[in-house]
C-alpha cells in the first residue's frame, strides 16, 4: 500500500492526479470507540430496564398486599356477621395470593379487629337468643322453652369462649360472659349449675375485668347487683325456712 502525501497542515491527500481531503488519523479506532459507546449505551439502556422491572414489581407487590388486605376486610365482616365458615374460604384465598403476608396481617394488625368482630357475633346471638329470650305462654309450651333456654345457652357460650380463645383478657366478652352468667331460666336452673355457683362465677369473671379495668362502671355494677341478688335468696330462705319451722310446730301441737 503506497504511503500517503499529505499537505503540509495535513488536511489534504495527494492521489496521484488531485488533492482530496485527508481521512482522518483515528480512522481506525472509530469502530472501536462506536464499540465502546455502544457498550455505555447498552449499559445505560439495561439500567433504564431494570427501572422500569422495579417498578413493575412494586406495583405488583403493592396489587397483592392491597388484594389481601381486601380479602382480609372481607373476612372480619363475615366474622361479624357470624358465617365463620365463609371467613375461613376468604381467609384461605387470601393466603393463595400471599401467603406470609396474609398470615402476618391476620395474626398481626388484623387480631384486633377479629377479636372484635368475633365479639360482636357472640353479643348479638347472646342478646336476641338468650338475654332478651323470656317465656311466652301463647307461643310455646313451658317444657319447649326450658329446651330452647338450654340450647340457646349452651350456643351463646361456645361463641364467647371461641372469642376468649383469641383474647383472654377482652374486656366487651368478659362483661358478656358474665352476664350470661347472670341470666338464668326462671322457672328451672341449667343443669348442673345452681343459682349461688353461677353468681359466684359471674361475680369472678367481674373481679377479672376489674383488675384489668379497675373503674369499669359495668364490672362494679355487676358486683353490686350480685350482692343484692344474694340478699333476695337469703331472705328467701329464711322465709321458706321460717314457713316450714312453723308448720312443722303445728304438726307437732
């Protein structure tokens, strides 16, 4: 290959026959720099990538932990509402879509709130089935009353327990356990479990929330109205006792 003929300022090139333009000196480092500034650009362009691949993940991330979250609500209002067999599907869903997540939020931030949706089952079953359940003669016959009573009773406080299952010390279950407690058949006692007993567990139960909550108004109520209770047996008591003595001093005479 003939050397070149440059111009003195080595902007032109002798061909033989005319002067032409020089090509430039660096000619052959042109490929390698477009190399080199392709590989900054490919760099650059995997970074804008990656960008954008965390930020799809967030979104996704956040779209599951809004969906669990959406499950969750879900299945504390049917806790509420008492259909606690649907609020395990919804519970069971929602781990299917994440399941550490699900599990943290249902035995963390969302306790509470099933603690007292649960609550709210037991007090509205408690309430319109036991509490505010009296004997009338017109719609039932006495012997199917005491069987309802009983039934109805021993419902009432299997759902309470279940809440005390999850929260020992939940002051509106406690007040309501003891108030069942309270509640009693007027015109037969539950089997196994007499009058002064139950008052005696109520009266323990109250102590309980007492400790927890030393002013609470329903608690030291609670108490009050036992006392009295207990004071209506005894004068009771003394009179049935006092009628019989007399009876039997006229049988004697």
């Amino acid at each position: 290959m003939p050397e070149k003929v440059l111009s003195p300022d080595g902007s032109m090139m002798w061909t033989g026959t005319d002067w032409i333009p020089a090509p430039p000196e660096n000619q052959g480092h042109t490929i390698q720099d477009s190399v080199v500034m392709g590989d900054i650009n490919t760099e650059v362009r995997h970074e804008h990538s990656h960008s954008h691949s965390t930020t799809v993940h967030n979104t996704v991330v956040h779209d599951m932990e809004k969906m669990v979250r959406s499950h969750l609500n879900t299945m504390v209002d049917a806790m509420a509402e008492g259909r606690l067999t649907d609020s395990k599907n919804i519970f069971e869903r929602a781990k299917q879509i994440d399941y550490d997540l699900a599990i943290n939020l249902h035995d963390g931030e969302y306790h509470p709130r099933i603690v007292n949706a649960l609550c709210s089952d037991a007090e509205n079953y408690c309430y319109s089935m036991v509490l505010n359940y009296n004997f009338v003669k017109r719609r039932e016959t006495l012997v199917v009353y005491n069987q309802k009573f009983g039934n109805f009773y021993r419902t009432g406080i299997d759902k309470i327990q279940y809440v005390l299952q999850w929260d020992s010390n939940h002051v509106r279950t406690l007040l309501l356990l003891a108030e069942m407690m309270m509640k009693h058949n007027k015109f037969g006692i539950l089997p196994s479990l007499s009058l002064l007993k139950k008052y005696k567990d109520a009266e323990n139960v109250y102590q309980q929330v007492l400790r927890l909550e030393p002013t609470n108004q329903f608690a030291l109520q609670g108490i009050v109205r036992i006392e009295k209770a207990r004071m209506v047996m005894k004068i009771s008591s003394a009179i049935i006792g006092g009628f019989v003595f007399f009876v039997l001093i006229l049988a004697i005479v």
